[in-house]
C-alpha cells in the first residue's frame, strides 16, 4: 500500500511538471530513454548514417550512460536519478521531443499525454520470448487493480512496437494489450550485427586479443537468466570442476553472469584454466555470443540472437517447474526450443562430448524468430520514422 501510494504521488509530479513542459513547442528532437542500449545504439548509428539533421538526446538509466560515453556531441543524461536538475531535463526532453524510443517499461509513461505529432516507439531489448512478461507475467495476479491500470496506461502510450517476427508479435499484443497497427515488423536494430560479417570478425578479434586461450579452445558460453531471489542467495548450479576435468582438454568456458550476482561468485575457487568470467559490462552480450561455440542459457532471449549464428544452444533449465509456476513461460515452450533441456552438468557434459544437437530445429528457429530481422532492420526503422512517418503528419498539417 505504501509502495503504492509513494508511485502515485512520483507519478502526480511527473505529470505536473511534465504538463507545464508540454507548453513549450516541440523541436525536432529525438530522445532515447535507455535502460539497456544495444538498440538505441544501432538505431542512432544508423540516423548518423542517413544523415539525419535531428537533436538527440540520450536519456540513460543505470549504468546503461557508460556505453555512450563516446558520443561527446550528444546530450547524455541520467534517467530517474535524485538529482533534481537532471530529472528536470528529463522531463523537459521528454516533452519537446518528436520522436522518442524507450527500451523497457518506464513507469512515467503512465503519467504523461504527448502531443499528437510525437511518436512513441518500443525497441524492447529483446528479439522474442521465452518468460512471460507484462500483462502475462505470473507475478501481475498478485499486483493491485490500481498497479494493473497503471501498466496499461503505460503500453498505450506505445505507437509502436518493434519487431522480428510474427510470433513476437502475438506475443507482445497480449503481453502489452496492444492491436496489430501498433506492431512495427521493421526488424529488430541489434540483430542487425549478426548478418555482418565483418563487425562479427572484428569482434571476436577483439576478445581474442585480450584472452588469447579464445583461440586455441572451443568456447562455451554460460549465461543464464537473473533470478529475484538469487541477490540474498546465489549458488552457481553449474559443476564447474566437473565440467573443466571432463571437456578443459579442448574446451573453455565462458560465464557472463548478472551483474547483481557478479560478485556473489569467488572465480578464485573455480577451475581457473576452464572458466574466463566475461561479466563485467565490459563486454558486450554480442561480441560474446560471435566467438562462442556453444550457448548454455535458460528462460534468456539471447537464444533468438544466436540462433542466427546457427550454432548449438543447451537450455539448462534446472528449475523449470518453481519458474514456470513463479514467472511463467510461453505455452509450449519444451517442444518450441532450438535445442536440448537439461537439468544437470553430466547431462551437458554429454551433448558436448557427442554432438547431440538437430541442426535443423535451430535453423527453423532462427527463421521463425527472426522472420524481418535481414541485417537492415536499423535502416528500415529509420526510414519508416523519418520518412514515412514524417510525411503522414506532414500529409494530415496539409488538410
């Protein structure tokens, strides 16, 4: 109730100081609000490739600033923060903007009406779905009615949302309430890095050059998924030493942990010559996946990204049963999966050493889930917002 009360009272202010903003006329001006990046980045690249004459202003949360530290010539400043002069440019963009993009839920969405001629659109940071989430997510039964109405004031406010596939789509229309107009199959930015083979390259030469045991071993890739309790509690249930005697003779593995629980781990006490920790922000999620052999993840949707590399992937998914019943998964999910579940190390140990992996079920899941996703998708959101978008309100001013 306190919680509650305290949203809707931040909320109430935001909108207050939002509404006195909203006076000023809108600049052609476009605003990231950026909890995680990747997208953002493709997409902006992209704008400077094209051209486009346009203010942009990156709106950051967290520590998702440090991966645009290189852009002196862009407004760069800390979202949701206690500093009140930058809250207020927040607000003051955020409200002068004609083009915004947002990469996650942000709570402020609730609180604010844009003019007519500003589009909303939702990159997410994910090309598809294994865990439930917004209105579907497990948890949403248990939040408040005022809790459930906030949520979808927030994904009304998204004009658009984009997407790889059409399964993504269904996807986000019930997790967000959305209709099939609010569905933008331009293709998801960041897939973009994985049908370029040069970047690919020039990745992995990269993480190579720093960690020269990448060149001689085959890499497999640990990332598994955050999960709520594991902050108080973290246990890696991977067997790591098991794993290092039975594959250290011609394999390496890489662990890209949550950097909540990053440090729950003492990499002093693992195998030292099996295991290289890559998760530090450091390293960014796609240079990983383009040197890795393999990919050991559970409900993550990196799957759907490296899938495009046509590689092998293990879903260890040693908890499958308390998740679906805390979270939730997509219906189907264990017949829908590019690759083997398992819930134990001898049984990865075992895929590894004999190759039980149907090239077939990931090719067909990478052309599933990334159906629009062609290596141009970046240039095709561009184009739609300042091309085709621009010329329909350009159209309506003229009427």
């Amino acid at each position: 109730m306190v919680r509650e009360l305290a949203i809707s009272f931040y909320l109430f202010v935001f909108k207050c100081v939002f509404s006195v903003f909203n006076l000023l006329p809108l600049k052609d001006k476009t605003t990231f609000v950026i909890s995680f990046g990747d997208n953002s980045q493709y997409v902006f690249e992209e704008m400077r490739r094209q051209n486009i004459q346009n203010e942009v202003v990156f709106l950051c949360k967290g520590k998702s600033i440090a991966r645009f530290k290189g852009y002196n010539d862009v407004a760069r400043v800390p979202f949701e923060t206690y500093n009140f002069l930058q809250w207020c440019k927040s607000v003051y963009h955020l409200a002068t903007s004609r083009h915004i993009f947002i990469d996650n839920y942000f709570g402020f969405l609730a609180s604010v009406k844009f003019k007519e001629e500003v589009t909303c659109i939702q990159l997410w940071h994910a090309s598809g779905a294994i865990k439930k989430f917004g209105l579907e997510d497990g948890s949403v039964k248990n939040r408040s009615k005022r809790a459930k109405q906030r949520f979808l004031q927030v994904y009304q406010q998204f004009d658009k949302v984009v997407v790889g596939s059409d399964v993504m789509a269904v996807t986000f229309m019930k997790s967000f309430n959305l209709k099939k107009e609010n569905i933008l199959t331009t293709g998801v930015p960041r897939t973009d890095f994985f049908f370029n083979e040069k970047e690919k390259q020039k990745a992995i030469q990269k993480l190579t050059r720093t960690h020269s045991v990448l060149k001689d071993k085959k890499v497999i890739l640990y990332a598994p998924t955050y999960r709520d309790h594991e902050l108080e509690n973290f246990s890696l249930q991977l067997n790591v030493e098991k794993m290092g005697k039975e594959l250290g003779n011609e394999y390496i593995l890489a662990l890209r942990l949550h950097p909540a629980i990053k440090n729950s781990v003492d990499f002093s006490k693992l195998h030292s010559d099996f295991v290289v920790d890559f998760s530090s922000s450091q390293y960014d999620i796609n240079e990983l996946l383009a040197v890795a052999d393999y990919l050991i993840t559970d409900y993550s949707s990196i799957p759907f990204e490296f899938s495009l590399l046509r590689k092998p992937i293990i879903f260890f998914a040693y908890d499958l049963e308390e998740y679906k019943k805390d979270r939730g998964v997509l219906n189907g999910l264990e017949e829908n999966l590019p690759g083997p579940i398992v819930n134990d190390t001898d049984s990865i140990i075992d895929l590894v050493q004999n190759n039980r992996f149907d090239q077939k079920v990931v090719d067909h899941y990478a052309e599933k889930w990334n159906k629009y996703s062609n290596g141009r998708s970046s240039q095709n959101l561009v184009r739609f917002l300042f091309e085709e978008k621009d010329a329909q309100i350009q159209q309506r001013r003229a009427q």
